[in-house]
C-alpha cells in the first residue's frame, strides 16, 4: 500500500503535535522529553567538552579523537571523516606535568614490541681505522747518479732497470778531457813540490797542489782514486763512477758510448731498506690519527703476516674530489719483500687516554639536524632527549658529550617507534594549545593547522582568519 507524500508530511506533523501537547504525567521534564526525541538531542544538549569530567568514569576528558585516526581530535564528541563516533581520551589519575613528548608504554607492549634497555657507561673508547694502501719508494732513499764534466761513456758495469747495487760499486767508466786536464795539473804541482825549489815556490806548489786536489774532490772522485794517481804518476784515461748507494736502480739514461753532459742523470737508485705506504682516511676519521702513531698492514701475497710501521706524515689538505685526507707510513723493509706497487690492507688503532661516557649506535636517532636518545623514567615512561654526540669508537659506540649521565637507562631497540609515538603526542600537545578555550574557530582547527620542521617535529600554524571557511 503506497502513500502520497502530502499524506505521509501530515502523518510527521501530527505525531509531533502530539508529543508537544502530551500530558505532564507521559513528558514530565526535559530529560524525558529528551528520551522520547532520541539520543541526538541529548548530544546537542549535553556534551561533554574538553576538560569536563564524564560522569560514566569519572575521569577528566583530554579531548575526542577519531577512533581509526589518533590525529583527528575535536574538544567535543561527533562524527570522524570515516563517520564513526569520536571517542573520548582521558587524562590519568595523579598524571604530573610532563614534556609533551613524553610517552607511557606498558610492560606487555614493550615485550611484544622486542624493546631492549641498556645503561649509559664510561668505558675505554678505542678506534681501529682499516684503510687500502699502494707501497712506494722512500724518498728520502732516492739517490741520482751524474757527472759535473762534459765526457764520453766507455765502459758500463750496471745496464738495465731493477737491478740491485751495493755502495761503493762500479757504475760506469767515463772519459773527459776535462777531467785530463786536472790530473796533469795535479801531478804538475805535486812534481814541483816534490822537486828542489826556495821557500816561496814550495808556497807557491803547495797552494797549486791543494787547489787541484780539490777540483778534483769536485768532481767526485775518490781519495782513494787520487792516491792511485799519485801513485802511479801517470794521468788516468778514464775514470769510474761508483754507487753512492746500496739499493735498486730504478732509472738508467746512461749507454756505452754515450756522450755525457754535466748534470746530466744517468741513473737513479733507490734504497728500499725502508718503504712508504700512502693510505687515504675519511675526514671524520682525522681525530683518531697522529704522527707517530703505530700502525700494521698485511698483503694478500704473504697471507697471516703482519708488518709495523708508523705514521710517518699527514698531509695537511684534503682532495677536492674524495674528500678524503691521505696518510704517509713507513715501514721497515730488511728482506726486500715489500714492493713499490703493491697493495696492501692498513689498520691504524688509537686509543683516547682516560674512560669516556659511550652509547650504542642503535640507541640514536639521526635526523640529520639533531640526534636524540629515549630515556626510560620508570614506570614505562619515556622521555626523547637530544645530545652531543663525539667521536665513533669501535664496536659501533658513539662518545658522548653532552645530554646523557652515567646510569641512564636508554632505549637500544625499537626506538623508531618510539619516536613516532613521541611526535604525535607532541603535535596533539601543541594542537590543543592553540584549541584554548577564548581561541577562535577551535571547532574547525584539526591537524591541518600543524607542520612539521626539517627534524620531523610539530609546529603549529594557525590559519588566518581569512582563509578560514
């Protein structure tokens, strides 16, 4: 059976007369009034805002916020965006002021959480550095080999690159007419003095005899081989050029047959009884180094072997491009095994004098702008606070310098999680702050009036009166 609609907006209107003129005894006052209309007019008439006390529990009612969305809150009950009832959070009996960003967890969730505590401790911080080296020549052990005449090579006792020499070996032999000249003047000066002469040309031969031994110390030959030519009396044709060093030669200009200009290198030897290593390090990693400090290094071609050394010098600049900052060590090299060339694997260790305040890496939250640790306060309370953290030791352990005391129990594990719980609260902290009771338009201010900074945290911006609906 079907009704027109005239029919069924008069049938509305006569049931509402009809309750408006019940009697006293059916509609005694407005609360019954109220049950009879439905539960709607009681919400309008009487709902429990923000700070009033619910008197189904008794407690004092924080806010309303949305069941299925903890960041929709409202100072009085309705309906969420999802249309479900707005439910009430209370505030704690006996709860004490606290930061905001203090959270509480029970002991069960913790456990379901996996969340681990650990204390803050001084202790020995230490730092291994394990870095990539390539072995290369002592500069200090360079030596070059050349001549200060004009000559021509006629023999050659050391001809190819690699090879090793002792101090003191025959390099190669030399002809100069230059240096034919002052052997004749030497034997010159030594006959003339050795020969009868008045007191003043014996001045005259000894001044001349000491000026060419001396040229010829010049020119690098040895007393032993200006003994021989006083000896023998007799000028030398060619003349021999000998190491100056015991090491490997590791350039050779010089032929037989080769003319030869003064200057002129013709070999260079290095002493390789003691190698450098050139290692690069990151630039947070400097503070762990000094000069002088010990160091190791192994090569992959004599496996389980370690070499000491040192930190010989550390380069005062850094490369533009790696950022990185290079280290000289030296090591010692008796048996030759070290290579110039080779790679090897370095470890520098370094240990800070007295015991420092440490903390795990796991427990710090990095934000890039600051770095917190949660803190327990018992009771399942936990506190976010930043601190200043030092140098990285090993063992993933952090130096702390500011923010922490020895015996603080601090959150190792599952503090992520924390830290989410944290900043909601926070930003509902700071939401119900600009929700003040002579505060305009609080009805309409949701979690769209707060930002968060470059850290992550709640900042609370309030939308002009203009841009308000």
């Amino acid at each position: 059976m079907f009704f027109s609609k005239p029919i069924i907006i008069a049938f509305a209107a006569a049931v509402i007369g009809l309750a408006l003129n019940a009697p006293a005894t059916l509609i005694q006052d407005r609360t019954s009034l109220a049950g009879f209309l439905g539960p709607a007019s009681v919400h309008a008439e009487e709902a429990l805002k923000a700070g009033m006390m619910d008197p189904k529990t008794g407690k004092k009612i924080k806010y309303w916020a949305a069941p299925m969305d903890p960041t929709y809150i409202r100072n009085e009950p309705g309906k969420s965006p999802m249309g479900m009832d707005l439910v009430p959070v209370y505030e704690e009996a006996g709860e004490e002021k606290e930061p905001s960003s203090t959270i509480r967890i029970d002991p069960v969730t913790q456990q379901n959480m996996g969340v681990r505590l650990g204390r803050v401790e001084k202790k020995v911080l230490s730092k291994t550095i394990r870095t990539f080296g390539t072995i290369t020549t002592d500069e200090t052990g360079l030596y070059s080999v050349n001549v200060k005449f004009n000559g021509w090579i006629e023999t050659l006792y050391v001809d190819f690159v690699g090879e090793r020499v002792e101090k003191g070996q025959p390099l190669f032999d030399i002809y100069s007419p230059d240096l034919l000249t002052a052997q004749q003047e030497y034997l010159i000066a030594l006959q003339q003095l050795r020969g009868p002469s008045g007191k003043n040309a014996r001045k005259d031969s000894d001044r001349m005899l000491e000026a060419s031994r001396t040229r010829l110390a010049y020119w690098d030959l040895t007393d032993e081989q200006i003994a021989h030519l006083e000896a023998a009396g007799e000028i030398q044709k060619t003349i021999t050029i000998f190491s100056p060093a015991s090491g490997v030669v590791i350039v050779k200009n010089a032929l037989k047959g080769h003319f030869v200009k003064a200057g002129e290198h013709q070999y260079e030897i290095a002493n390789l009884s003691t190698i450098w290593v050139d290692v690069d390090i990151y630039e947070y990693e400097l503070p762990w180094v000094h000069k002088g400090m010990h160091a190791e290094m192994d090569l992959a071609y004599t496996p389980g072997k370690r070499y000491s050394g040192e930190v010989l010098f550390i380069y005062p600049y850094l490369d533009p491009k790696t950022r990185t900052a290079r280290l000289r060590l030296s090591f010692p090299n008796p048996e030759g095994k070290l290579k110039p060339g080779m790679y090897a694997n370095v470890y520098l260790q370094n240990t800070l004098p007295g015991e420092r305040l440490v903390v795990p890496q796991e427990a710090v939250i990095d934000s890039g702008v600051r770095k917190r640790v949660f803190v327990s306060r018992g009771k399942g309370k936990f506190e976010p606070r930043e601190v200043t953290l030092g140098v990285e030791g090993n063992d993933n352990t952090f130096e702390v310098i500011d923010g922490l005391e020895e015996g603080d129990e601090i959150v190792l594990s599952g503090q992520f999680l924390f830290d989410s719980e944290s900043r909601l609260k926070e930003a509902i902290a700071k939401m119900l702050e600009v929700r003040s009771p002579g505060a305009k338009g609080d009805d309409d201010l949701d979690m769209e009036g707060l930002t968060m900074d470059s850290d992550g945290s709640a900042v609370t911006k309030v939308p002009d009166e203009e841009t308000k609906p």
